[in-house]
C-alpha cells in the first residue's frame, strides 16, 4: 500500500500533472514511513533482547551417557 502512495508523490514531483502541493503529499507519506520504521526498529530491538537472554541460558548437555552442565 505504501508503494502506491509513494509512485502518486513522485508523480506529483512534475507540476504539469498536479493540481496540489508536493509537500502535501511528501509529509504524511514521510511521517507514515518514519512512524512505520521507528515501530521496526522497536520489535528488532526487543527481540535482540529476548533472543540474548534465551542464548545465554546455562543448558545440560549429555554426551557418551555423561551428563555435564555447559553454558
């Protein structure tokens, strides 16, 4: 949906073919794909942080029948 709204910015980037204002376009679209990859960028750094605490989590390990504790 966002590609859509970005071709109809840049098409009116060519003021024979616009009625309105660029800007009218460029900021919601700009705002849009800020607030969208501020949100990306939250969840990737939760799940940084969640994928750290599962990877050092202390584990047994058995090999050969020997049970050791390893990290």
């Amino acid at each position: 949906m966002n590609q859509y709204f970005l071709l109809i910015a840049c098409l009116q980037l060519w003021s024979l073919i616009t009625p309105v204002n660029p800007a009218s376009t460029w900021g919601p679209l700009i705002f849009i794909f800020a607030v969208s990859a501020s949100k990306e960028a939250w969840d990737d750094y939760h799940r940084f942080l969640s994928d750290k605490i599962a990877n050092e989590k202390q584990v047994w390990i058995v090999k050969h029948g020997i049970k050791s504790f390893g990290a």
